[in-house]
C-alpha cells in the first residue's frame, strides 16, 4: 500500500508537470503566434511561467521518494532538448514533410520561445534553459542548490530583460561592457537580484513547508546568506554572459557558487540534500 501511495504522487506530480507547462506552451505559442504581445515578452513569458510551474510541482512529490517522479520529469525536458533540436536543424525540405501535428507543436515552441520567429533559435538559449534544469531536477530535487540556481535562471533572467527594456531605455540607466560589447540597464540587473532572491526565499519556503528540509540541519539564517550570494553572483554573470548562452552560464555559476558556500563556509551540508 505504501509503495502505491509513493508511485501515485510521484505520478500525480510528473503528470502535473506535464499538463502545465504544455497548456502554457500552447497557450503562449497562440498569444505569439497571433503577435498579441511584442515576441520579446512572449518568450519571457514562456521562461517564467513554465520554469515557476515545474518548481512549484516538485511539492506535490513524496518525501524521501521522488526519485521517480524527478527522473520522469528530467526525461519530459529531455524530449523538449530533443524537440528544440529537431527543430532548430532539420531541413526545411524534410521539415515540411512532417506529420502535421509535429510540425505544429514545433511551431507553437518556436512562437512562444524565440525572439526572431526563426526555427534555428531553439538550438541556442532555449536549448540551454532545458539541459541544466533537467539535471539538477534529477539529481537534487528540491535541494537548496536548485531553488538557487533555477529562481536566477526562470525568475532573475526572465524578469531582468522586460524591466531593462521599460525601465532602463535612456542612456543614463545603461552600464558599458564594452570589452564584451554587452549594454546592460542598472534596473534590468537590479531586477534579477530582487527576482532572484526573491524566489530563492519564496521557494525555499515552500519547499520547507512541506517538509523538504527536515532532518537535514537546515538553517534559515544559512539560506538567507546562501540566497543573496547566488542572487549577486547571478546578477554579475548574467551581465557579463553573451546573451545566447546565459541560459547556461549563468545556472553553471550559481551552483558552482552554491557548492563552494557548502564546502567553504562550515555549515551543515544541506546546500545539497533535500528530503523531497
């Protein structure tokens, strides 16, 4: 009875995933495809909701045995990789041949995550937002490494873009990074670092409400500092990345950062575990 109970909300949550981050794949793609928004924001739309949506599932799996349910997550990204993949290189002889239905939800992946409506952007910062969330769902859960490191990438990166474009048009609220031929805006970065943290500590939150941290020394002071320093140092290499793989740069610098926190700081070692 236990072990039905344990394959039943790893179902429950595998299944929540699935059901809605492809309603707001298809939902996205029809505001996209319509041009009822600026692409910019659709596909910013499209980074936050589906990132939020799976983050928020990984509660619904079972203490202490949700490794089916994050290995058949990691898998449903996988076929996303291999989605954006097959539309991004296909030739357009072959890829008119597809079955219709195929080529419609390639479609309805393209207006709703590229910014130029070209099938060749899916290979680039689309692809890379999938391969590190994949990982880190699969290998550690709802530990505070993912909280950290998937709030910058789906919260600090999704909000930092829109908020430079409004808030940080005029030159006087721009920086130079003239050596990488970046122009960043000081509110689109000041709005990853709010972003960033502020869903590093939203999630956490969840994730210890439900129980994820007991009995793993957790300590809210410990993630606080944790949460700020992921946040900045996120902020700083979404500034510094080139803007096609800042999907990949920024989530590698945050968890890089997270495990240095863990073995350097002399703090129980929970930055990893989790009992989610």
């Amino acid at each position: 009875q236990e072990v039905h109970s344990m394959m039943d909300e790893n179902l429950k949550g595998f299944l929540a995933v699935v059901f809605f981050v492809v309603l707001e794949v298809e939902i996205i793609g029809v505001i996209g495809r319509n041009k009822l928004l600026p692409a910019v924001l659709v596909r910013k739309m499209t980074h936050i909701s589906c990132g939020t949506t799976m983050l928020l599932c990984l509660a619904l799996l079972p203490m202490g045995n949700s490794w089916p349910g994050r290995f058949s997550i990691s898998l449903f990204l996988v076929c996303f990789i291999v989605a954006f993949s097959l539309g991004a290189y296909i030739p357009d002889k072959d890829y008119s041949q597809l079955p219709a239905p195929l080529k419609d939800r390639i479609q309805s992946l393209v207006n709703s995550c590229s910014r130029s409506g070209m099938r060749s952007e899916l290979s680039k910062g689309t692809l890379f937002y999938c391969v590190p969330t994949a990982m880190l769902v699969c290998l550690f859960g709802t530990a505070p490494v993912t909280v950290f490191t998937l709030s910058a990438l789906f919260i600090g990166d999704g909000v930092a873009d829109p908020v430079g474009r409004v808030l940080g048009s005029s030159r006087v609220m721009q920086y130079d990074l003239k050596w990488l031929g970046n122009t960043k805006s000081y509110p689109g970065s000041l709005a990853f670092l709010l972003g960033s943290l502020g869903a590093s500590m939203a999630f956490g939150s969840l994730f210890k409400s439900v129980g994820h941290y007991d009995g793993i020394e957790y300590d809210d002071g410990i993630f606080f500092r944790a949460a700020v320093w992921t946040s900045v140092i996120g902020t700083i290499t979404e500034a510094l990345s080139p803007p096609d793989i800042d999907n990949l740069l920024v989530p590698l610098a945050v968890m890089l950062s997270t495990s240095f926190l863990d073995q350097s700081s002399g703090a129980p070692p929970f930055m990893m575990l989790t009992k989610g």
